[in-house]
C-alpha cells in the first residue's frame, strides 16, 4: 500500500541500533494502549480505527442526515479539527473540484476569519439551497471556544438562518463531553458528537472529528479507518528495520542531530497538498518544544514545508539544489492513475521533443525520477514514500503512518507530543483582548 524506502538517509548502523534500542520499549508501550481499546493513555488515538462502535455511530448519523438531495457540508473549525477531513476530501475530490462541479456532496470549510470569503460562502448557500436536505452544518471544535469556530457560525447563523431552510435541523455539533459547545448542545437539541478527550486535535483525523464529514461526503470511512489499521500494524512492530515508522522518524531526528532544520514533504501529486498542510501541523505542533531534559530550555526546531512537484521546481528548486544540505526531504509519489490517456502528435507535442505519445501521469513520474536522481548525485539527504494509488484506504495508511513517525520522533527527542502550550498562549491573549 505504501512503498517506503530509506536509502539516502544517511543513519549508521550503530546510530540506527541506538535509536532502535530507544524506541522498542516505546513501541511496546504503544502496543498495549492499543490492545487497552481504551482512551486513556495520550497516544490513545490509535484506538480509534478499531474502534467499530464510534465508526458506527458517525455512520448512523451521517445516513440519517444525508440523503441523495445532499449537496453541501459545511464544517465549521479549525486547525486539527477541520484539516484532516479536509485532506482526505482534496485528496480524493477537492482537488479538481472546481472542474467537476456536478460532483455532490461539496465540502465547504470556513476556518479563519474573512468576511469576504465569508459573504460570498453565505450568498452562495442562499443561492443554491432550496431545501434542509441539500446541506448539512457540522461545527467542530474540541475545547469548544475556539474563537474563529465561535465568530464563523454566529456569522453564518445571523446571515442565513432564516434564509435557508430549516437551519437549526441541519447543526451537528463535534466536540469533547462537558465543553461549552456540548453544554449549548445539549441545551438545543442539536445531535452532538464526542471526541475522546484524550484525543488531541491534530491526532483526531479518525474520530468524529474527521468521520462524520468524510462520511457525509460520501467517503468510505471503512476503508478509510482499514488503511489506518494496516499502519498501526506495521508501525508497532518492534522489527524498526522495516517499520515505516521508526525508519522515517529515525532519520529526522538522526539529520537534526547533525545540525538539520527543515524538513520539506515534496509531494508529487498535488492533490495531496492539504495531507501536506495537515502534516505541517502535527509536525509542527508535536515536536516544536523544549525537551524535558534540556539544559538549555532551547525548543526543538525542525520547520516542516511543503512542495508540489512538478510546480515548485518552477519556483524553489535552484534554492534546494544550491544548499544541498539544508534540508531533509521525504518525496511522496504515487505509483497508479487512473488517468492514461496518451499525448497524440500535435504541433504542441513538437514544440518539446519526446512529449508525443507521453501520458500525464508517465510525464510527472519522470520528472520525479529526474529530482530523485539529482538529489541523490548532489548527495542530499531524502526518504521516499510511494502509495498505491490514491484511495480511503491508502490515505488512511499514510496518515496513520505518519501520526506514529510523529509520536516516534517525539519520544526520541524527549519532547511531549500531545500538549502545545505555546499555542494556548496566543489564544488566552486574543480572549483578553476581546474582552
Ligand atoms: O491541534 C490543535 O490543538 C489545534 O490546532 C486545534 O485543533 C485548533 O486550535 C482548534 O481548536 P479547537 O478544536 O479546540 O477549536
């Protein structure tokens, strides 16, 4: 499902025994909250793909929801509580939607504060819904006081409430038991979906938080959650030589010991630009802190960045290939398309030579075999990542394998990768200011 290959990563044997030995008593750690099916330990999100009586019970309110009239989700929350679903949505869909506007149902996410995008979501919801069925409202947020989360719904309930019909049916609500939203929930009625509080945000792609959407999208949340299993089981098995995983995370943490600060995902496909920009978070929100035994109280700093291949060689590749050890690239491709139609001969075909006869897909592996070749003659430090294809099920292999690569870089970085109090931070300021 994903090929995973680590051969330029630059680990030494020996280096790779000591951060193997540091990882096996973690892993078995990991490999009892798993069997535990309980949300008790913090990286107990790994439960969630197994847990069949959650799945069910998004799937049975996702159905009595949904109808074939559906044509619009709307999720309503930000950071870890919209980006997963929205990941696997662009990936899947998203991507080219534009193209494909007779595609239902549509995700619609509002997430930041912007009136202009807000005004024209709105105007267009009062122009194209002409019954409840046609939309669902999904506000999501754990802590239930998001800011962002707060100002969007009242704005959208001020300005389409009584245009569009029967607007309070069509709230579900997505938040962790005993918060603010679960209270106003309670208080109105509106069907309410439990987070594990337990559960981070950035690690909750597969619970209600990314489910109940995906599912109303008409997304295979079974196959979905079944890739995710795949990669728990590999991700806990304590051979770290062929444990996706441990070898990824490894390799980072080897190349910041050696002085490494960034750490770019180069997609070559860019329908996954927003599992890049999901990624990004939980990178960066996990490890960016100060290790419990540092001296120094100095914050672990690797930036995450994200590239789209072939458009970003456009644009940063003369900066990557002139600083060959400036950072530490993971490619991620994809091995099948369904797509194969080939370029007939054309007078655009002769304007570059070898085009005619090339399928798209055959053009944008070349070019990737291209960067990974020059890569590997100027020496640069890379891991390479190959999916399947693009499905429910691969998507969920690479974001649960990605979750563990995370946990697994923040136990060998000695950094807690369930808290962001720096986050909290910014957050509390802005309420003061409101106030
Ligand atoms: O991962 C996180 O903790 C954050 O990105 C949160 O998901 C984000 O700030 C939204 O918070 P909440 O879900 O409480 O509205």
């Amino acid at each position: 499902m994903l090929t995973f290959s680590s051969e330029n990563n630059k680990v030494s044997p020996q280096q790779n025994k000591r951060y193997s030995d540091r990882l096996v008593p973690y892993i078995k750690h990991l490999q009892e909250v798993a069997k535990s099916k309980k949300y008790l330990a913090p990286e107990s999100s790994i439960v969630l793909p197994n847990d069949s009586h959650a799945i069910k019970q998004v799937q049975r309110l996702a159905q009595t929801m949904s109808s074939r009239s559906l044509k619009y989700v709307i999720v309503i929350g930000i950071g870890g509580s919209n980006l997963g679903a929205k990941a696997v949505y662009d990936a899947l869909y998203g991507h080219t939607d534009a193209y494909m506007l007779d595609r239902s149902p549509k995700l619609i996410c509002l997430d930041t504060c912007d009136s202009a995008s807000l005004e024209s979501v709105v105007e267009y919801l009062k122009k194209n819904i002409t019954s409840e069925d046609e939309y669902i409202i999904n506000v999501i947020s754990k802590s239930g006081a998001t800011t962002e989360t707060a100002a969007n719904m009242a704005y959208l309930f001020q300005a389409s409430a009584k245009k569009l019909p029967k607007f309070n049916s069509r709230i579900v609500l997505t938040t962790d038991r005993g918060s603010a939203l679960w209270e106003l929930g309670k208080e109105k009625d509106y069907p309410t979906l439990e987070m594990p509080k337990q559960v981070g945000g950035r690690y909750s792609v597969f619970s209600a938080v990314g489910l109940f959407p995906l599912a109303c999208l008409g997304i295979d949340i079974g196959k979905l959650c079944k890739g995710a299993q795949w990669s728990i089981k590999q991700g806990l098995s304590e051979r770290t030589d062929s444990n996706s995983s441990a070898m990824s995370a490894i390799a980072l943490v080897n190349y910041y010991s050696k002085g490494g600060r960034i750490h770019d995902t180069f997609f070559f496909a860019p329908a996954l630009e927003t599992v890049g920009k999901w990624y990004r978070q939980l990178f960066a929100e996990s490890l960016g802190k100060v290790p419990s035994n540092s001296k120094t109280r100095e914050a672990i700093s690797i930036t995450p960045t994200v590239s789209i291949g072939s458009t970003d060689l456009h644009s940063m590749a003369q900066l990557y290939l002139a600083n060959p050890s400036s950072r530490f690239t993971t490619f991620v491709s994809v091995k099948n398309s369904a797509h194969s139609q080939r370029l007939e001969a054309s007078d655009w075909t002769n304007l570059v030579q070898g085009l005619k006869g090339q399928t798209m897909f055959g053009l944008m592996s070349t070019i990737y075999r291209g960067v990974v070749n020059t890569y590997t003659s100027k020496k640069m430090p890379f891991i390479t990542i190959e999916m399947k294809e693009y499905s429910e099920f691969v998507l969920g292999a690479l974001m649960q394998m990605k979750m563990l690569e995370v946990m697994f870089c923040a136990h060998l970085l000695g950094v807690n990768a369930f808290d962001q109090p720096h986050v909290e931070l910014y957050k509390k300021e802005v309420r003061k200011l409101l106030e």
